[in-house]
C-alpha cells in the first residue's frame, strides 16, 4: 500500500481534542446513576474484573480518561469523559460537537421514562449540533435476566425511544442510534464498543481490505484485528461476525495474556528492539521477533485452527483457517501474515504521524 494512498484518510477527526500534541478522540459516556458506565470503562480499559465492579463508588463528578499508545491503548488515542447520572447540558461545559461519539447506557432493569429522556434531550441536542456525531446505546446488565425477558426488554427500549423521539418531530426520522445489549460478565460488552470503535477509525476501510485479502489468500474462514489490552476488535474481514466465534477469538486473546508473558522470548524485550524506516519517513520500533500461536478447535468446529500472530505492540491477527492448510501451506499463510503487517504498521504510523501534527 502506498503512502499516497495512506495519506488519503490522515486528517485528524474533527471532534478530536489536542492536549500534550496529541489529537484524541473524543467519548462522551452518559447514563443515570448505577447504570454501569464506569464498570464498562473499568472492564475494558483498566483489566478490572466484572464481579469487582459492584463495589466502584458511583461517579459524582466528570471524569476524564486518556488513552494513548501504550499499555491502555486502542488504535486510536481516546479521551473517555465518565459522567455523573446527573449530569446536565450546562453542567458538561463542553460542546456535543467536540464529541465523536456519545455512549448512554441504560440498566435494562431500570424504569425506562427517566432515562429514555435524558436519552432523548442529549441525542437531541447532539443532533442538532452536529449530525455526524456516532449516537449509542448500551442496553446494559443483560445478564440480570432469562434469555427471552432481556431481548423483549430490548426491543421494548428501542420502540418507546423511537415512538417519543418522532412524537416530538418527524424530522428526527433521519437520526441514526445504534443500540446494543451488553453485560460485563460476557464479551458482549466487547463486540459492543468495538462496533461503535468502527465508526471512529478513519483508516477502518483500509484495515478491513487488507484483512480481506489476507483471507482470500489464506483461505481463512474469519480474521480479526484485536487490541490485546482491550480485547476490542479493531477492524475484520466483510464476512458477517459470528457470536460463537468473536467469544472464541476473546477468550484466547484473554488466555494469551495471563499466560504469553511466561513464554516470552529474549529477543523480544526492549533492549533488543531495532528501529525501522518505513515508507512515511517516520522511525518506528520494530520487535525483532513476532509470536504466534495456533489452536485446533474441537467438535462442532473440528477440521478448523484458530491463529494468532502479533502485528504490532499492541495488535494482533487472530483467523481461523481449515487444518489441512494450516498444517500443509503454513509457509504461504506465514508469508501472506508478513505482508498484513508491514500494511498495517504503516497504517498506524501514518496515523499517528497525523495525530501528532507530524504529516
């Protein structure tokens, strides 16, 4: 891939914020009060585990997270602003227009009248401000209830906001709000903000190609490009994403980090890092050594491997491949991994380059 063609997507997001040099995205987390809004920021970003979320303290003012590249980091640098359920227009301080996306989460055991309008009155205005900013709902704790309760609670949420939000105007016909039912006691919470990630990533159509021609070439049946910290899938493959499968690829990203570092390679420690110029001109760290890893699954999927091979610090590919290639053309999946890389390492510098003002 070119630097021409790299460069076609490099301008920071317009919502983004500048602090310290660097251009952050912007998201705006709303909700009432025990909600769960914290307890999602928690899980996914500070690795803390689902059953100690009860006893974080709720959120009685705003609070700001930064995440750039590093050990927290996603593939773009995000500013998380966690909110109080008591929060007002006024109370943010802070244009809707500066977010790039304003996350409301919803406890589905909840009352719903309240809460749908603080929904209501914040996507509103967001709207009429700034009709491109990503609007999101987390229906949320699903796991409180049976299987047949939490999707007609579900389905009920979405037809009362809609049924109030076009009773105020038919011109609100037009807004586009994605909801989601997510817990934190599974991966839905996971496949949930990595969709509404999606739409943030500016360089997503490019990811996605380049996954798309690593299966063709590999013959993989699925490939996804996950965050190890987060567990977030930053971009896969135009095949549709399978509950079953994106839960396999979460858990063995999870095992892999509770286990990878114990057999990590001399090679691979910082000391023994060697730098890289690529085509941007840009001077990056390279690892001189890349893990991989590879897992058969068992029935119903038997005949199929599941792989992962590292790409950057913080990115990894996992594709399921059937065995038989797997075992018979791993030279060609190697040498076709090799190629996904070095495409999405200038990916992430060209980005970061346009973030830092370098570009």
């Amino acid at each position: 891939m070119s630097t021409t063609a790299l460069n076609q997507f490099q301008s920071p997001n317009k919502t983004a914020t500048t602090s310290d040099s660097v251009a952050r995205t912007k998201i705006l987390l709303l909700g009432q009060r025990r909600s769960g809004k914290t307890s999602i920021q928690q899980v996914l970003f500070n690795n803390v585990l689902p059953k100690q979320t009860f006893y974080i303290e709720p959120t009685t003012r705003i609070v700001k997270h930064v995440y750039e590249r590093g050990p927290a980091s996603t593939v773009i640098p995000l500013e998380i602003w966690d909110c109080p359920g008591n929060i007002t227009l006024e109370m943010l301080n802070a244009p809707l227009s500066s977010f790039s996306s304003i996350i409301f989460v919803i406890d589905i055991q909840d009352s719903y009248q309240q809460p749908i309008a603080r929904l209501l009155s914040f996507f509103i205005a967001a709207y009429q401000e700034s009709p491109g900013t990503s609007l999101e709902v987390f229906v949320h704790k699903s796991d409180a209830l049976t299987e047949d309760y939490k999707i007609e609670n579900f389905r009920h949420i979405q037809q009362r906001f809609w049924d109030e939000l076009l009773d105020m105007s038919p011109d609100y016909e037009q807004m586009l709000v994605n909801f989601y039912l997510t817990s934190v006691y599974d991966h839905s919470i996971h496949d949930g903000f990595s969709r509404v990630l999606h739409r943030l990533i500016e360089s997503l159509p490019f990811l996605e190609e380049l996954l798309n021609v690593y299966c063709s070439n590999s013959q993989a049946s699925k490939a996804f490009l996950f965050d190890m910290k987060t567990r977030l899938y930053v971009a896969t493959d135009a095949s549709p994403v399978d509950t079953g499968t994106h839960n396999l690829c979460c858990d063995y990203v999870k095992t892999l980090n509770v286990f990878g570092s114990l057999y990590r390679s001399a090679s691979a420690s910082p000391s023994r890092l060697r730098t890289l110029t690529p085509a941007s001109g840009t001077t990056r760290p390279k690892l001189s050594f890349y893990p991989c890893a590879a897992l058969s699954l068992a029935p119903p999927a038997q005949g199929t491997t599941l792989t992962y091979h590292l790409i950057t610090p913080q990115l990894a590919l996992l594709s399921l491949l059937p065995t038989t290639v797997h075992e018979g053309r791993r030279g060609l999946v190697e040498y076709n991994v090799v190629f996904f890389r070095e495409g999405v390492q200038d990916i992430v510098d060209v980005e970061k380059d346009a973030r830092t003002g370098e570009l």
